[in-house]
C-alpha cells in the first residue's frame, strides 16, 4: 500500500499532516493502514462524537442512500423540517438555515446579522465583535471575525467592520459596543484558542451589554455545542444568556458534513426570498444523519455519561498535573473540551502521544486537547490516562536526556 505521503503528493499543502493513515474504526478506536489500534481522543476535532462506525448513524446513512441522497433547495425537503424542529424545540430558536460545515454556518450568521440591521433601516451597524483566541472557521469572513491574524496574511486588507478585544474583557466589550455594533460573536468555550472557558456570569453579562446596546449575540457551538460539555449547549450551563443567533456543526452529523445556523424569528427576519442559500446545504442524505445523531445526542443519559467520564478525567489529570509540574502547566476546558497547557512543545508532545498510540489534538497557548467520542466508556476513559502518563513520562525523559 503506498505510504500516505506518496498518496497526497497531488494534494495543495496547506496542512502538516501526522505520518499516520486509517482505515477503519469502531468506537473510540482507529485501526492504522499498518494494522496498528489508537485510541482516538481527538475524534475529527469533536466531528465523532458518537465515535466511529456507530450503528445507528450507519444504518440511518444506509437507508436513506437507497431512496434519495439530493434534489437541491428549489424543492421542499421534508427532512429538512424533520431537523430543525428537533433543533428550535430544544432551543432558543425559531429557524434553522443548514449549511456543509461549521464555517459557513459562520458565514450564515454573520450575513444573518448585518442583514437584520439594513433590515431596520440601520445599515450602519456593520461592526462585528470578536474575541482573542477565537476560531470561526476559514472562509473570508469568518477569518475576519476570529481573533487570530495569522489566518489572514497574505489575503488581501481585513474586511472592514471587524474587530477583537481581549478574550473575556468585559470592560472592553461594554467600551466597543456602540451605534455602529451589529453583532457579537463568541465560543462560550473556546476550542481552538486554548479550551478557555467563559464563566456562567460572564454569559449572562454578555448577553446583557448586547441587549442593552440593541446588538445581537451569536454563539459558536460549532466545537463546545451537543452535549461535548455535558448539556446540549454550552450556554445552557448559564440559564438566561440565549443568544440571537447560533452556529452548530460537528457533531451534528456524527462524521457526516453536516452544519446549521439557528436563530429567532426577530433575528432572522431580514433573510427574506433570495439572501442566501446552499447547493447542497440540507440535502436528505446529510438530513437523514443530522436527525439520527441528534437523536443521541439530546439524551439526558447521555449528556450525564458525559459529566461522569469528564469529573472522572478532570480528577485524574489535577493528579497527573501534581506528580508532572515540570511537564503540565495548566487545566482547562470543561465537560469533554478538555485543554492541557503543558511546557514541553505541544507537537513534539502530540507526537510522543501517538508514539503510545494515542491521538491528541493541538490548541492555541501551548494546549493540548482531548475531545473523546461523548460515549467513551469509563474503562477506556482509563486507558486514556493511563496513555496520557505514559506520554508525559516520555516527555519528562526527553527534557532530562
């Protein structure tokens, strides 16, 4: 079998792949090309939160590839209301608009957002605020909107309207918001800025400051959203801080590109005939999983499994934290968006993780993530740790060598 990179030599290089290929999984385990087992705590990035190969998802995936996979958005797709009903019962929302990933359901949201004001006749307020440390996805405007400037050199001036503050700042926010303030965009937990977590008050504060200055709140659930947390949404943890407009993806499909911008009906009310669409956005196929695994997922036994296994991981990663000072610097995250600060370089010791065949993800801050199927059992939650000791002791070695 050719090596993986003998296989992407015609593949734009726009990432730094690991020298890893796979070829099947069941659960929480990825068989290699090479026949070797890993435990996968990094599931997609929070994409299997079922875990691999599920049953139910496959069987939902079967049955509807044999009667239809896409008709386009010309036509009524009954499964498509099938969906957002499951979704707007069990939220704030009214509507639904579904998309192929999280960052067009960004794309969405953002558009949602400016054209709710030119709506009113306030086309003025166009500014989008954003936070330090954020990630909303890569398309253009979703670049914009995260804090990360990185994501934007070499691709022209920033989109005008745009700005960050300083992530939980909650002076800075009440200073930006102001006549020209469309919207505010912001991961109640943020993944790929280092599993910061914004506290339940700071939730409601914002929430606040946005209704007190007539501008809308967005929440990015995309990675912290579908019980990864241990409630269905992040913010459910913080009664009172709804938010205008939200964007979920990920688990959503379980594997399945699946994406959905949700949001009032006040919110949405300037996304009349013609404002936006999607190809491929909400076709059965992608509607048939979407419903199966939110199905699961909006389980309270569930959503319990997942505090259980995440008290039980906190507790033995504050214990590893003691006995590995020199090689663990802080405890982040919450539920099963679990960041680790560590001191050695986190690809070196992403790398080390994998050398004792388990799969971590990276993070901003020198973090470390592990973002495990929300139905690993307790024993392999174990093994997870057992694996995670054996990676820092590798590392301590490493340093000391």
């Amino acid at each position: 079998m050719p090596s993986p990179s003998s296989t992407q030599s015609h593949i734009m290089g726009v990432y730094s792949r690991a020298g890893l290929a796979f070829e099947r999984g069941e659960g929480v385990w990825l068989t290699s090309t090479t026949g070797e087992r890993y435990l996968d705590a990094v599931a997609g990035i929070a994409v299997n939160a079922l875990g691999h190969a599920n049953p139910v998802l496959i069987e939902a995936l079967t049955a509807q590839a044999h009667k239809l996979w896409h008709v386009s958005n010309i036509f009524q797709i009954p499964e498509q209301e099938a969906l957002a009903k499951r979704l707007t019962d069990a939220t704030f929302a009214d509507v639904v608009f579904f998309t192929n990933s999280g960052t067009e359901a960004v794309e969405c949201a953002l558009k949602t957002a400016r054209k709710y004001f030119a709506h009113k006749g306030q086309p003025e307020r166009i500014d989008i605020i954003g936070f330090d440390g954020s990630f909303h996805g890569r398309t253009y405007a979703a670049v914009n909107a995260s804090g990360n400037a990185s994501y934007l050199e070499g691709f022209g001036p920033r989109l005008p309207g745009y700005l960050q503050i300083p992530f939980g700042d909650m002076a800075a926010l009440k200073a930006a918001l102001g006549p020209t303030s469309c919207a505010v965009i912001i991961e109640p937990v943020q993944g790929e800025g280092g599993a910061r977590v914004l506290s339940d008050s700071q939730l409601r504060e914002i929430r606040q400051l946005c209704s007190d200055a007539g501008a809308l709140l967005i929440y990015d659930e995309i990675q912290c959203g579908l019980g990864r947390t241990g409630k269905l949404f992040a913010h459910d943890w913080a009664p009172g801080s709804e938010p205008d407009i939200m964007c979920v993806a990920k688990a959503l499909g379980g594997g399945f590109p699946v994406g959905a911008c949700l949001a009032t009906t006040e919110a949405a009310s300037g996304m009349v005939f013609g404002t936006h669409g999607s190809t491929y956005g909400g076709n059965p196929l992608a509607m048939a999983v979407g419903c199966a695994a939110f199905d699961l997922l909006n389980d309270e036994a569930l959503l319990d499994h997942v505090k259980s296994v995440a008290g039980y991981l906190t507790q033995q990663l504050s214990g590893l934290k003691d006995r590995y000072p020199d090689i663990i610097e802080d405890l982040r995250g919450k539920g099963l968006l679990i960041g680790i600060k560590i001191k050695p370089n986190n690809r070196e010791f992403m790398q080390m993780a994998r050398d004792e065949h388990l799969l971590i993800a990276g993070g901003g801050d020198n973090c470390v993530r592990m973002l495990p199927p929300l139905n690993i059992t307790l024993d392999e939650a174990r093994e997870l740790i057992a694996r995670f000791e054996a990676t820092c002791d590798r590392a301590r070695k490493a340093a000391t060598a």
